[in-house]
C-alpha cells in the first residue's frame, strides 16, 4: 500500500480545510518545501499537492510550489486543483508532476479526462472520486452528482483508468477514521481498480486495516500535522 501524504496549498502556504470548507481553514506551515522534504527524510516516496487556489480560480495558481518541491526532493508528485484543460494539465507536468488529479472535470467532462488516460496514459492520470454518502459530490463538495462512486469508478475503469483517489468528504480533516466499510465494498466489486483512500485517516491502525482491505494506497494530512499519526510510525510500511 502506497503511503501518500498531502500538501494543500493556499497563498503558497500548507494549509487544511475541514470537509474542504475554506472558512474552516488551519494553516500549519509556511513553507511547504520544508514540510515535502521531512516527509522525504523519513523515506516517504510520494506526495499528494493540491492546489486550493486553483481550485477556486478553475486554473493553477500554485504551479511555483509544484516546481520548487519537484525540483529540491525525490518524491513522486500527484497534483491537482484548478486542471480544466489540457493546457493546464501540461502546465503541471512541465513544472515537475508526475501524476496529475482529474477532479470535478472528471464528473462534468468525462470525455476530456477519457481524452487524457489516452494521450498521457493511465499511470499519470488519476480520477478524483469525492464522495458524499454513496454519491459522487461535485462543485468544491457543495452539490450531489447522479453518479453513485460504483457506477462513476466502473464507468472509468471501463474507459481506461486504474489509479481513483476515493475521498469521502464528510470525514475529511474531521480525525474520526476512514469509511472501511466503503473502500472494502469497492475492493470486492471492483478489484482492478487501484483505490486510494483519502479523508478521515486517523491512526496507524486505521493504516493497517486498510492494508489488510488490499486498497492502492492511503493518503494522510490533518492526523500529520496533528500528531495522531508521526512520520516515523510511517517507516515501516514503506517498501
């Protein structure tokens, strides 16, 4: 299981939203090469840096903090917030993303993303699956697709797709666990989907029970900066 902390980023600064609400935000360091290179210390491989910026202008605003943490460590990058084009998207993998996050776009032009897994290939596109309940949200979390996760998830493994990073949005930065039962359901009826469970991630334990789920990868932000979760806890499941 991929091991995959997040960096938010807003006006250059590392950042956390509660249930990505932007009037419930902490901000916890002002520097996020420093914090992208303390995960690198500690053997940390890959780096989940959204854009919260971008995500509200609907283009990157951040690509500068992309390009200095691509540039200053090893880590593998994942980037997302604000990718409505595809000039954008090459935007992000000129300034050193290894991956890119397709995220609302992915929900209202599903032919655009099916357009990428095509010409940059599945490993460097990863479809965003927010999720509120048993239905994709849409519109920085405030509104309800049709789409029901298996039915969104199914329909893009079908287009092409391997990598979805699953957030569930009511747990997300609220430190009270991950929604087990869900990811557990989506690995048994859609197992050639590489799940990434994202939002409530707590404890090492909830770590290990999602180990033993057999998802893709699990990503961690607030129980870092927090404390409930330390770096050096993190050591051993990486390979």
């Amino acid at each position: 299981m991929e091991i995959i902390p997040a960096i938010d980023i807003i006006g250059g600064q590392c950042v956390r939203l509660t249930e990505g609400d932007f009037s419930q935000q902490t901000t916890y360091h002002s520097n996020p090469l420093d914090v992208a290179k303390r995960f690198e210390a500690h053997g940390i491989k890959r780096l989940h840096l959204v854009d919260l910026d971008g995500a509200r202008a609907k283009k990157p605003v951040n690509l500068a903090v992309l390009e200095n943490i691509a540039s200053n460590t090893t880590l593998s990058i994942d980037f997302g917030g604000g990718l409505q084009s595809e000039e954008a998207v090459q935007q992000a993998f000129e300034a050193g993303a290894a991956q890119i996050t397709a995220g609302s776009i992915a929900v209202r032009e599903p032919e655009t993303v099916t357009g990428w897994l095509s010409k940059y290939g599945a490993d460097r596109i990863i479809v965003g699956a927010d999720f509120k309940g048993n239905h994709i949200a849409i519109s920085a979390w405030t509104e309800e697709s049709k789409f029901t996760l298996k039915d969104f998830i199914s329909d893009y493994v079908k287009a092409g797709a391997k990598l979805f990073i699953c957030t569930d949005v009511s747990k997300d930065g609220k430190l009270q666990g991950p929604s087990i039962s869900t990811y557990k359901q989506l690995q048994q009826k859609l197992p050639e989907a590489g799940i990434i469970a994202s939002g409530g991630v707590t404890t090492v334990q909830d770590l290990e029970t999602l180990q033993q789920i057999g998802v893709h990868g699990a990503i961690i932000g607030k129980a870092i900066y927090e404390g409930t979760i330390e770096l050096k806890d993190l050591e051993r499941f990486l390979c």
